[in-house]
C-alpha cells in the first residue's frame, strides 16, 4: 500500500481565554487557570452566569466575531513564514466556522421588531455583509474557494475536515481553516434556558459538574501537502506537525444532546482512525469535547473507553477558555498539536472527582507521554460529532 501523503499544519494562530496568540498560549496551558466573571458592561443583567471574556481586547467592527479571525487567521499566515506575495501565486482557500456571527444578535432591532417600530434595514444589512471567509479572503487577496459553516458547536472541526477534502481533492493547494465566535447575550440565554450553564466554573467530566460556561475566541490553522510545505517553508521553521484525519458522524437523537450509547461520536472517531491509518493505542492523548453538562461527558467517556480501553489519557480545555461554540474544534487542535510538541497534559481544569455516570477520569495533574498522535472531539446540537487526529514530536526549531 503506498504511503499516505501528509497534510502538514504549516502556520497556527490562536486567541483565547489560555492566551492572546500562541507563544502566550503556550505558557497559558500549563498555568493556573483564569477563573470566568461577568463582562463588566454586563453587570445588572438577571443571569448571574460567570462568562471567559477576553477583557483586553476591544476591537469591535466589522465585529467582534470577524475581528477575532482576523487576527488569529493573520498569526497563522505570519507562522508560516511564507511571504503573502508568494502565497497568492497558489489557490489559496478559506473556510470558517461560527455560530454567534451567523445569527441576528441584535437585541435593540427584536425589541423594535416586535413592537413594529423598525426604523431602519442597516442592522439587517450589516448581518447580510458579515460572512466572515468572504471577507478575509478578499482582504488578503486570495483566489481559491470560500465557505463559511454554521454547524453548531462542531462548526471549527468541520471548517478543519472541509479544509483538508479541498487540498486533497485538488480544489486548491493551500487552505486556511479558522473557527471563531464572541461573546453574545442570546446564546448565553439560550444556553442558560436549556438548563446546562454553570453559575460557578465549569468542571468538566467531574462528579459535581454543573454545566458549562461560554467564552470567546478564535484559531486558524494553515493547511498545505507535503510537497508543498517542503518546498515553501524553510527548514529552520517546519515544526512537522500534522494533520492526520478526520471523521464525522451524526446520530440525529434528539435536537440539544448526543445519544445516550454515543454512536455518531464513535463514528466519527473510528473514521477518523481508518482515514489516519492508526489503530487505536497509537493515539497518545484525547483533547475531548467536554463541556461540563451531564449528557456530553457521560456520553465522551463511555465512548473513549469503548474505542481506547479503559487507560486512555484524556482531558477538557474548557475550564480554561470556556465552551467558544464554532471556535472550539479549531483552538483544541491547536492546543493539542501544542501538547503533543511539549510531551506533557496539563491537568484537566476543574476536575476533581469521578462520578458514577462517566467511567473514565480525566488527568487530573500534569502528565509526560510517549506517542506522536492526538486526537480533538468535537459534538454540536442536532447530534453532529466530529473527530480530528493531528500527529507529530517535539518542536525541531
């Protein structure tokens, strides 16, 4: 059987509650976390819910949500080392993934709405305008495919899956993913309605778990082939990392929660291992979904035991960045290409304790490992599941 061909990470950019960029991010992985509050101009609000706002950053226009990409999509090009002079000679592509930038956020225009007191179409408009891919494609004067996914919270792995089937098939050389989303009073009250938002921080996979608390962010990664990243970045720069597969898998049970026995999850993990190649003990490490709620970590352990054994290494980011909706497959492969460089798992935040509704226990302090594979897990609403393998060893620069 002839070797599979490599789709390399060429570049990485990143922000969230762990760290503004990568290099930041980096250290923030391995540090005591920043517990969540309420964004100050929320103050007075009824849901007394504690949120992961990025506090520092105040760029607000074309809006948050596309100024967020923005800079994480230009760290990544920055990471690549590769000129953009050089990288518009090629079909570059750019596929995104959002959930609060693809809804009609604006309050102030439902309340008139409904009052039948609507004055102007400019709020209407300006959603209309806001497709993120679109935009930063022609901001930086690229020629190949665009798309911009709205998949619930599974929207980010998918930008990645959809990212990799284009360089695969030929659609274009080199493809940008990016998943990113801001913090929005709507799906804090809709998460809130469906009883699963923490008023504490989250915990994920841990007896007490209360449920989930949102945050914001965004990442991108650079995709390219093998050749390709052979012959455009320079030796000194290529930290070979990989992305080694994708699967999804959708088990439509019910609307807000995976099915009980998890079978999409499965799916799209097992897929991901036959497109990669691997068996299952050669995954090292699993970055999970784990968004504290009762449903999805009982749901994630008991397919992590039943696909990995009962020794599996897995954990949750979320208790230091929150749940960021259509950033988070995209910030957890970056995290976990990140651990696999460092050979070390921080401890899963907020865990403290196993109950009897998840089989397996997260780490629960700082671990070494051996293995270059890693796998990120990613599960919307509608019963979308989506399993992402990055592969690789040390940084070589």
């Amino acid at each position: 059987m002839a070797q599979k061909k490599k789709i390399y990470i060429a570049g990485c950019g990143c922000i969230s509650n762990a760290g503004y960029g990568c290099r930041e991010t980096r250290r923030g992985l391995y540090q005591p976390v920043r517990p969540p509050e309420m964004p100050p101009d929320w103050v007075g609000t009824t849901l007394k819910l504690p949120l992961f706002s990025l506090k520092d950053f105040n760029i607000f226009e074309p809006s948050r949500t596309i100024a967020l990409l923005e800079r994480a999509v230009e760290e990544a090009l920055e990471d690549t080392g590769i000129p953009l002079e050089t990288l518009r000679k090629f079909r570059v592509g750019l596929v995104a993934g959002s959930t609060v930038a693809c809804q009609l956020n604006n309050l102030p225009f439902y309340a008139k709405l409904i009052r039948n007191e609507v004055d102007s179409l400019e709020p209407l408009k300006r959603y209309l305008h806001q497709n993120s891919a679109d935009f930063l494609l022609r901001k930086y004067g690229f020629r190949g495919p665009e798309c911009l996914i709205s998949n619930a919270c599974a929207s980010g792995a998918d930008a990645v899956a959809l990212a990799s089937l284009w360089i695969e098939s030929g659609r274009c050389e080199i493809a940008i993913a990016a998943g990113a989303d801001e913090l929005n009073r709507v799906p804090v009250a809709g998460f809130h309605a469906l009883g699963v938002a923490s008023s504490e921080p989250c915990r994920p996979f841990d007896a007490d778990r209360a449920g989930l608390n949102l945050g914001e962010g965004a990442g991108a990664v650079v995709l390219m082939k093998e050749e390709l990243f052979q012959r455009l970045t320079a030796p000194d720069r290529r930290p070979r990392m990989f992305l080694a597969g994708c699967g999804q898998g959708g088990d439509a049970y019910h609307i807000t929660s995976p099915h009980t026995d998890g079978c999409g999850l499965e799916r799209a993990i097992r897929q991901a291992l036959a497109r990669a190649e691997l068996r299952p003990e050669e995954i090292a490490f699993l970055n999970a979904h784990g968004t504290g709620t009762r449903s999805n970590d009982a749901c994630e352990s008991a397919v992590f035991e039943r696909v990995f054994g009962p020794d599996v290494r897995f954990l949750s980011t979320k208790g230091m960045t929150g749940h960021t909706l259509g950033a988070a497959g995209v910030l957890e492969l970056i995290f976990s290409r990140m651990m696999l460089q460092e050979k070390v798992l921080p401890a899963s935040p907020g865990f403290r304790r196993k109950g009897e509704d998840t089989p397996l226990a997260p780490v629960a302090e700082k671990t070494a490992f051996d293995g270059k594979f890693a796998m990120s897990t990613s599960l919307g609403f509608g019963g979308c599941n989506t399993g992402l393998i990055s592969g690789g060893g040390r940084r070589e620069f």
